[in-house]
C-alpha cells in the first residue's frame, strides 16, 4: 500500500500534484495508526518501526519535505500502547497483576509479559527517534517515565501460590514471589535510574526521586539477611537461600552464633538504610559475600529455594 502511495506522488501530474501529495498524507497517517495496532498486538513493533524508516518516512519527505512532527507522533504512539492505557491507567495494570496474580498463575505471567513487551517497544521508539534530528525534548521525557512507571508496576507486583495436601484439601502454605526476582531486579532497578538521570538532562526542574527498593527486601520481616538482599537484590534468590541455611542451621544452633545473630539484626538495617544503595557497599561485599556461598556450597549447603526455619 505504501508504494502504491508512492507511485501515485511520483506519476501524479503537475496540476496535480499537491492535492495527491494531501490525500497521500492522510491516508499514510491513517495507515500508520492501523499498522501500529497490528504490530503491537503482535509483539512486533521492530517490524512497525521499520516499515516507518524504510517507507514511511522517505514517501512523507517526498509530500512534507520535513517529518519532525511526524516522527515525534510515530515515538510518542509507541509510548502508550500497553492495553491502549493512557496516562493514568497504569495504576489499573498494576492492581490487574495483582488480582490475576490470585486466580491464575499462567494468565498472571502472559499479562506481565504485555508489560516488558511494552518496556521493549518504547525503547525501540527511542532507539527510532535518536536516528532523526528534530526530536522534541518532551517526546523523550514521556518515553523515559513511561518505561519507568512500567517498569515499577512490574517490579512491585507480587505473585500468589499456594500449595495443598495431595487429597486436594484445605491448603497449608501460600508462598508470595517477586515477579522480577534476583539480579533482574537489581538490573531493572538500575535501568530506571539511568532514565531519571536522563529526564534531569533534558529538564534541569526535574526531581530524581530515591532509589527503590528491591522488591524482596520490603515484603521480609527481622529475620532478613539485610546484607545479603541488599547486594543481590532480592531475599529469594541462590546465594540468599544458601545464607539462610547457613544461618539457620550453622549460626543459629550455638550460643554464640544466636548472639551474632542478634546483635546482627540490632545494627545492620540501620547501615543498611544509610549505604545499601551505594555502588562502594555493593562492590565490597559482592565480592565478599560471592567467596562465602562459593565455600557453603562445597560445604554441602543448597542453593534451592528455602523457607526460613522457625
């Protein structure tokens, strides 16, 4: 369709001419909305992208001789198509996770995925706007805050599950999971600072909120390895479910070990809450931490998910 447009503007007489360059516009414009959809229902905004570059924008130069606007139109599209939610519909996407999260697990984890889908297909906006001059300063913003809120919808919502005896009775345990667990938090949480860092370039008013915590460290009470969930971003991950093995059945089976323990959770989450979120602390006791689970692990300590002994 796009190059019969094309033969039309190219074949089109002089008398003619700018009014098929119009009705080309138009439809173009019009043809662009349709195939956003088609595309971004299919996970496949590369594909929306491409068809832009390649033929879009060539055959609109041809009618408008500047496409700015236009490309400002075709990023700023791509930055609201989860679900078709405005801007003030991302607190539904969230309590939506968290209700499927509930009734299914399969449902719950085919809705998230909408949401990386959409966190991938802004940044190929991005990636699609830093390729042309003349991209408005706003245009960026509102990409940066939407990957931002998007991704904290994902990084906060939580799943549900719950196990039962083998006859189907009542159930006995309900074990909640971080949807982005372990390292992937940390990264995510990372990756959105990198954008607030950005807005602030481009808007000198703007405010860089704190840095979140990872999920994992808000949801466990005082028998949290604080360090530990500190460094590798989540309290249910294989370096923190070795640690809390070691803990509970190492340190906390003499005397002196339940005194560490003790004095432990008397003064580290206030170290935690002064420095947990710095690059130093992080990079000290990685390293640190790394070689102790490395040598629990030879000792015969599991690195399997693990609940916390009583």
């Amino acid at each position: 369709m796009v190059e019969c447009f094309g033969k039309a503007v190219d074949n089109a007489h002089a008398d003619e001419s700018e009014s098929i360059k119009e009705i080309v516009s138009s439809e173009m414009v019009k043809l662009s909305g349709e195939m956003h959809t088609l595309c971004s229902g299919n996970n496949n905004i590369d594909l929306y992208l491409t068809v832009v570059k390649d033929k879009e924008i060539p055959l609109l130069e041809k009618c408008w001789g500047s496409t700015a606007d236009y490309v400002n139109s075709i990023v700023r599209k791509s930055a609201y198509s989860l679900y078709g939610y405005d801007d003030n519909s991302f607190q539904t996407y969230q309590q939506s996770l968290r209700l499927i999260s509930v009734v299914n697990k399969d449902a719950y984890s085919d809705y998230a995925s909408n949401g990386f889908a959409h966190i991938d297909e802004t940044k190929a906006a991005l990636a699609f706007a830093d390729a042309h001059p003349n991209i408005k300063a706003e245009t960026y913003i509102e990409c940066y805050k939407r990957i931002i809120t998007i991704t904290q919808c994902l990084l906060n919502a939580w799943g549900e599950e719950t196990w039962c005896d083998v006859n189907g009775g009542a159930p006995y345990a309900t074990h909640k999971y971080p949807l982005i667990s372990g390292h992937e938090q940390k990264t995510r949480i990372d990756e959105i600072m990198e954008y607030h860092k950005k807005i602030k370039e481009l808007d000198p008013n703007y405010t860089i909120p704190n840095r979140p915590a990872p999920a994992g460290a808000s949801k466990v009470k005082n028998t949290a390895c604080y360090i530990a969930t500190a460094v590798y971003g989540s309290y249910d991950c294989p370096q923190v479910w070795t640690l809390r093995r070691f803990r509970d059945y190492t340190l906390a089976q003499t005397h002196k070990g339940r005194l560490f323990i003790r004095a432990y959770y008397l003064i580290i989450p206030k170290f935690i809450k002064l420095f947990g979120n710095t690059k130093w602390f992080n990079k000290f006791f990685k390293k640190k931490l790394n070689r102790l689970v490395s040598k629990l692990n030879k000792e015969g300590f599991s690195d399997k998910p693990y609940n916390d002994k009583r």
